[in-house]
C-alpha cells in the first residue's frame, strides 16, 4: 500500500492518530521534568488542502473538514479541544502534520527530533519548523536512525512511527523498529501507525509485538464503515498501538469518540466505529 501524504492529509486517520498524539503530550505535560518527542516519519509538517494531490483524493473532506467546527463545542475532551485549536491556526487550507503539532505543544524545557528521509520533504519540514527552537530535522532513515536516539537524556517521552508503508516490507520493519527501540527504552510511550488491510494482518502484527516482549499496550482502531481499501484506493480503516499509554489516554479517546464517530463516517455507511482494545 502506497501512503503518500500529501494525498491523505487531514484524512479520518490523520484526525484519530493526531488527536491520540496530543493526547499523549498533554499527559507528559503534567510533570514539570522534559521529554523529548521523536517522529521517525515526519513528513513535510504542513499540507495544503488545496494542492493538486489533496483536491483529487477529497480525503480531507471525509476527516478534518467534518470536525473543524467542533472546536467551539461545550464538552469537548481537552485533547480534542486542543487538536482542533491548533489545526485552527492553518485554517481554512492548510494541515499541520504531527510535527508541527507536536512543536506547537512544547514548553520550553522539551524537545522534538523530526526525521523525513526524502530531501524536498525534509526541506520543507525544516522551514515548517523553523518558529521553534527546540525542534531538529535530521535528513535520514527513520527506522535506521531512531535506536542511536534511544534512551533520550530527558528519560521521558512519545515516538511516533507512522511511515508510508510504501515498501513491501515495511509491516516487518515497523515491528523489528518497536521492538528495538523499547529494549533501549522500555519506560517510553509509543505511537505506531499502520493502515489496515485486514483484521488479520492487524492481528498477526500486534500477536507478533506481544511475543517480543512489549509491555502494556492498546490497540485504537478506526473503520469509517466500507472495505478495507475501496475500489479506488481510498483507506477506510486504520490502526493505531499505543504502547505504556498515560492512565488518562482511553478515557480521553473514549469521550472524543462521541463527538467524532458520528462525523467521520460517510452518510451512506452511518457512523465511523472509534474501538479500543487491549493487547
């Protein structure tokens, strides 16, 4: 499965996966020490909604431009409160990525390492995160690169794996990447996208991560309610493995979930399915 990103942003699993990521960082939030935010696959950090690649998939339209209005929302979930307000900043065309989120909810104590192997990506991910200091671009492989950043010296901290799933073994790849990086940092949280063609391949690759030894973990899927993959290519289901998640994480997800599984699924299908499980 190919998964270039400028065709998918602000799509219905860019919404559930950035809002788990702030999640997660409004958790580490509430202890004063740093942590350090590691994206191996970071992309560009901001997508126009209005690029040719976006404006011919209409992915956008099924995902961000169904819930930017909730933002003004009375009870809404801090996290989704929080997503949505720094979405707002790029409004009405543009998208932030999860490095650009995640810069935007640094204090100044803590960190971001952004890795974008392509070039161009990465020159434009440098000028996206150029506002903020404590952000560095490395211009490299993010499965490669990420054991030599393991433990950061913060001792504290969220690596979020979300590659494009371009090369046929990537689905082996992500899960030797996990595995490594928690044997060096088995107290870190983890973040790891995956597209989902089946529930077995989904299956297979969480059954084979419980026998490398992961800990505590929970497995957050999003079905906007059609074939795995539509006829035209279009992703319609997706996964997320959160591994150590906070204590706070599923009761925010759960309470966020009200708000936004009836937008994100298309009328035809009914609403989207937003489900936790654990591992």
């Amino acid at each position: 499965m190919n998964y270039r990103h400028a065709f998918h942003a602000g799509n219905f699993a860019d919404v559930v996966k950035h809002l788990s990521l702030v999640a997660v960082l409004l958790h580490l939030h509430r202890k004063e020490k740093p942590f350090c935010v590691i994206d191996t696959h970071a992309g560009r950090g901001l997508y126009d909604l209005g690029s040719p690649e976006a404006t011919r998939s209409h992915e956008a339209e099924n995902g961000i431009a169904r819930v930017r209005d909730l933002v003004g929302s009375p009870g809404l979930p801090d996290a989704l409160r929080t997503y949505l307000r720094c979405v707002e900043q790029d409004a009405p065309d543009g998208y932030p990525g999860s490095p650009l989120l995640a810069a935007r909810l640094l204090r100044s104590q803590d960190r971001l390492i952004a890795i974008e192997k392509h070039a161009e990506e990465a020159r434009h991910l440098g000028q996206a995160l150029a506002p903020f200091p404590q952000a560095r671009v490395i211009e490299a492989d993010g499965h490669a690169s990420l054991p030599s950043l393991l433990p950061p010296g913060e001792r504290r901290g969220v690596v979020l794996i979300d590659p494009p799933y371009e090369e046929a073994d990537e689905g082996r790849r992500v899960t030797d990447s996990l595995a490594r990086a928690y044997r060096r940092f088995s107290t870190g949280i983890y973040l790891l996208w995956f597209p989902t063609k089946s529930d077995a391949d989904a299956r297979a690759m969480t059954g084979e991560l419980r026998t490398l030894g992961i800990g505590s973990a929970v497995r957050l899927d999003i079905d906007i309610r059609g074939p795995a993959t539509e006829p035209d290519g279009r992703l319609s289901s997706a996964g997320l493995l959160v591994v150590n998640p906070p204590y706070t994480f599923e009761g925010e997800i759960r309470e966020a979930a009200k708000f936004l599984a009836p937008r994100l699924g298309p009328t035809k299908h009914g609403p989207a399915t937003l489900s936790l499980t654990g591992i």
